[in-house]
C-alpha cells in the first residue's frame, strides 16, 4: 500500500489550478467527450438541461477518479518524470487532500447523476470510479504486466454512461463503444510506455516495456491494434453507424494499422531519435483515432433527421 496520505502533508498552499489539475483535466475531457457521444447518439431524446447536468456530474466523477489515483500512487509519481509534477508528488496538495476531495467528488457525482437521470446510470458511474481506483490503482497497476488491458475498462465505460442517461440501460451499440475504447486503450499506452523509457522500471511498475522487452511490447500493439479494427468496423452496421462512419473508420483503421506495422518492424538497433518519432507520433495520432471515431459517429447522427443517416 502506499504512504502517499503521509506525502507532504505539510504542504504550501494550493492554487486553484492545482485542485484542477488533481482532477487530471486531460482525462476528464476524453472521459466529457465520449460521454457526450453516447448521449447524443442513442435513439432517445434528452432535455438539454437534463443533459447538461449529467454531463457534468459525469466530468466530476471522471475528476474524482483522478484525485483518488493521485493520492494512492503519489509515491510512485514522484520518480517518474511525466508525472513528478502533479500536485501531490510537487507538494502542492497533501495526500490526505486528494483523498477527501476525490471521496467527496465521488459521493456527489453519483447522487446528483442519480437524481437528474436516471439510478442506473448513476450505478455505471459509481462502478466506473471503482474499478479506475481500487481495481486499476490499488491492485492491477502494481501487480501484472495486464494492468492497462483490464484496467482499460474504466475509461471505456464514459459512452456506455452516456447512452444510460439517455435510454436507461445498455445494448448492442453501447457495448459496441465500449468495446472500441478497451481495445484501444493498450496499444494507445504501450506506445506512451516505449517512448516514456525507464519511468514505469524505476517506478516499480510491471508495465509490458518492463516485463516482457520492448520487442514483445511493439508486437502486442500490432496485435491489439489488428484486433481493433474489426471492432471499430462493426460499429458501422448498428443502428448508429452508417456510410459516414465506415468511411471514417475504413481510413482511420488503414493508418492506424500502418503506423503498429511501423513500430512492430522497427529494430533495436535504430537511432534513438528516429525511434521515440516513431513511437511518439504512433501514441499521438492514437487520440485522433479515438476522437475523430466518436466525431464520426455524431455526424452520422446528426445527418439522420435530412435522410443521410443510417443504412
């Protein structure tokens, strides 16, 4: 367990960009995003206040979920570079801080979620603040080289959210989003993970760069990614796909796939500087796959009233 409530708890008074960043803003916009898109495509219409609040209450707790990451894992940011800079680890914000925000945050987002939608989205969000905290932080992160591909989940879960607000429940096309971002999601890190050197080694955390090679690490991506695809694909034949997506898809998936090709044939013994280009533009064009996949689902549904929707 870590000691991170002990970490700084000292600590100089916090900015209010400091509360924002606990909160992992970055995360939060993704998590915003693809739940806004789940919203918006599902068959039933939402009030665009009810809509609004439960957008909202969804970001809060996509927000408690960082807080409570950053507290539990302060001791392991410290040392690595891309994160000794949060406000935990940099002294910012005390450990017991991060934790009595992200509990708070946490309580709040699923009852007002609760009570300006509907119980069963509210239960969704509530398992997706656990699984990303207890599941992913506290167990899987620091014991197996699979953390990133279970742990995936709680960042899937946001579109399957946002659907529930909207419908009340599941189905094929919210399982099917969901689906898209967890398989996703390990090639997307893996990459973030070769470029990110000795972080995650002298951190203690078995990420596959460190258990298996990074040889073994860049075939995983080419296999994950080919498995993607078809995924993605399928997206395109339910009731929320359609000709403007499969076009999308079809030219996001080619290159998606060109660019694990790239990685998975790169030696060991290329120069450094030509591999982290490599590597780094492969993690960066990832989070275009996954935005312009949902943008292309949004203006497949919002063709749909002028008969240019689905099939």
């Amino acid at each position: 367990m870590t000691d991170a409530t002990t970490i700084l708890d000292q600590s100089p008074e916090a900015g209010f960009g400091d509360y924002v960043a606990l909160l992992k803003p970055r995360v939060m916009s993704l998590v915003v995003f693809t739940a806004l898109a789940g919203l918006l495509v599902a068959p039933v219409a939402v009030h665009p206040f009810v809509a609004f609040c439960a957008i909202l209450f969804i970001a809060i707790g996509g927000g408690a979920s960082g807080a409570l990451n950053m507290w539990w894992d302060a001791d392991i940011d410290q040392v690595m570079n891309r994160t000794k800079n949060r406000p935990v680890p940099a002294g910012k914000i005390s450990g017991g801080e991060a934790l009595a925000l992200g509990l708070a945050l946490s309580g709040m987002s699923v009852i007002m979620l609760g009570l300006a939608a509907n119980w069963f989205a509210a239960g969704l969000l509530a398992f997706t603040i656990f699984f990303y905290a207890v599941v992913y932080t506290m167990w899987l992160k620091r014991s197996t080289p699979q953390n990133i591909v279970i742990g995936g989940a709680a960042g899937a879960f946001p579109p399957m959210i946002g659907w529930a607000v909207a419908t009340g429940g599941v189905s094929v096309e919210s399982v099917l989003m969901f689906a898209l971002i967890f398989m996703w999601t390990p090639p997307h890190f893996w990459a973030l993970a070769l470029f990110m050197k000795d972080d995650y080694s002298n951190a203690g955390v078995p990420m596959l760069t460190v258990t298996h090679g990074r040889r073994a690490t860049r075939a995983h991506i080419l296999v994950y990614t080919l498995l993607l695809a078809p995924l993605a694909l399928g997206i395109a034949a339910t009731s929320i796909g359609g000709p403007i997506y499969l076009a999308a898809s079809l030219v996001l998936n080619g290159l998606f796939i060109r660019g694990a090709i790239r990685i998975w044939r790169r030696e060991e013994t290329a120069a450094e500087a030509d591999a982290y280009l490599t590597e780094k533009k492969f993690f960066r064009f990832s989070l275009s796959y996954l935005f312009l996949h949902f943008v292309a689902l949004l203006a497949q549904a919002g063709l749909a009233p002028y008969g240019l929707g689905g099939w």
